[in-house]
C-alpha cells in the first residue's frame, strides 16, 4: 500500500500572507446574524448570567451533529426545564427526574442528562456560580502544570463518584487526547470579548488562552491552507493549529473558528494561490 502524502506547512511568512483573507472571513462570519443558527442563541435567549452559563454549557456539550436537529434538542430539554435552566438544576429533586424521561440526543439519554444536572447543583451549591467552578480548575490547572480541560473533567466528577462511566464520556478529557471540540466552543462563547457573537460573561481567564474548537470542518479548511499537518483530529492537532493562529493574533486566536468555520458556511472558494494541500477533500 503507497504511503499517503505528507501534508504541506505554511511558513511564518506565508502564514502572515495568508492573514487577511482569515481576517476578511472573519469580519464576513461574525456578524449578529451567525447567532439565528447556531447552539449560542440559547445564550442569546437569557438575560442572567446563570442561566447563560447554563444553557451555553448544555448546548455545547450536546452540539453533536447538524446543528438544526442539535438546536431542536437543547429547546427540548430546555422545554422541560420550563426555560428556567439555573433555578430547575438548583432545586432539582428526584421527582423531577420524570422530566428526562424519553430524552434523546444522540448517545445523551435521560440517565446521562440526570448525572449532569446533579454534578452542576453540586457544583453551584459549592461554587455559586459556574464561573467560580472555572475559575477553580484554571488555577488548579496552573497549579499542576496541566490542561484546563483535563482538570475540569476531573472535578466535575468529584462530586458524584457513583456516575456512570457512560456519562463521564459526554465530558472531554484532552490527557486522553481529545480534541474537547464543544468545551473549548463554550469557552469562547464565553470568554471572548466585544463580539456581536460570543458573550463574554466569564473573566477567568484570557482570550489570549483559548484554542479553537477542532471539528472535521475547521480541520479540512485548516489542513488545505497548510495551517495544520497533522491528519488526526485531536489534541495534538489542537495545539499545532494553536501555534499557527497564535502567531495570526496572540491576543485572540480563537477568532479564527469564525474563518474556517465560515468557508463552510458561505460556501466561499479559497483563492488557489492559497491552497496549499490540493489532496486534502
């Protein structure tokens, strides 16, 4: 069998040629209007930091698949929380399991969506808030020299260690080398300041420290500009695009998911000077 061909790099220079198309793209995607389709409008839709928070961390956590039928779960499982998400998941009981009966999303069934909401009320009667949750495994991470990701998956399930392990796995864990595509989608929702889209309601940490939200789409577009050689999607697919875009803007580089998400969305051709991987479909 013929070895696959190695995937061509951008040089600094290059990458710097390349910047303003990115930008153009960027300044084209993240308009107001990008919110109407998109799992961030059930942040959109509160005006309580808490219930942002909380609706935001469900509707990433669950933004799996085509994002008409994810938007039409998160208003479903919203529903059923009678738009209410902080005060349902604070004063959640075992009655109000019934709720999550006939729950269905992908592989969430009622069962893993009844764990989450116990760990997220442990989690606001120890922290208040979830920002405070954040905030506490950032300076962990810090602490340790680890991942954020890491140590948030790990504390998260502190609470409950009886949790299935069937639901621990709708929670990414980049130490065993997942991309944690939907927290760090969250985390720009809401990191990230002065946007028309992300909201900003979390100050734990610095735009400067996001990574971009890897799926199969920004990875294609990433892997045809020569941005990213590797061909698994995963951590350390993370971390090589993470240097390229640092370098693009060290302030904000999580700005460029608007960039590579938006050739897919605006079905806009790269200029053919720019392609630098011809091979990658």
């Amino acid at each position: 069998m013929p070895r696959r061909k190695k995937l061509r790099i951008l040089s600094k220079k290059k990458l710097l040629q390349l910047k303003p198309f990115l930008d153009n793209l960027v300044k084209e995607t993240e308009t107001s209007d990008y919110i109407h389709d998109d799992p961030i409008q059930f942040m959109h839709a509160f005006e309580g930091k808490d219930d942002q928070e909380l609706a935001g961390f469900f509707a990433a956590t669950m933004a799996w698949g085509r994002r008409d039928i994810v938007n039409a779960k998160v208003e479903d499982l919203l529903k059923r929380m009678d738009y209410r998400p902080a005060a349902f998941i604070t004063q959640f009981s075992e009655k109000d399991a019934r709720r999550l009966e006939g729950f269905k999303h992908r592989t969430f069934k009622p069962v893993d969506m009844y764990w989450l909401i116990k760990s997220l009320q442990s989690i606001l009667q120890k922290f208040g808030h979830f920002e405070g949750f954040w905030k506490h495994c950032y300076n962990t991470a810090k602490r340790e020299n680890r991942q954020l990701i890491a140590v948030f998956h790990q504390q998260f399930f502190t609470f409950h260690p009886e949790m299935p392990r069937r639901t621990r796995k709708h929670v990414s864990n980049t130490e065993k080398n997942s991309s944690a595509k939907r927290l760090y989608m969250y985390l720009r929702w809401c990191i990230r300041q002065n946007s028309p889209v992300d909201l900003g309601i979390m100050q734990f940490m610095s735009p400067a420290e996001l990574k971009i939200p890897l799926d199969v789409h920004v990875a294609r577009q990433a892997r045809k500009l020569g941005l990213l050689s590797r061909k698994q999607n995963d951590w350390k697919a993370v971390l090589e695009l993470n240097n390229k875009l640092k370098v693009l803007d060290p302030e904000d580089p999580a700005k460029y998911d608007f960039a590579l998400f938006g050739l897919g969305v605006l079905e806009e051709e790269i200029p053919s000077e720019l392609v630098m991987n011809t091979s990658v479909d």
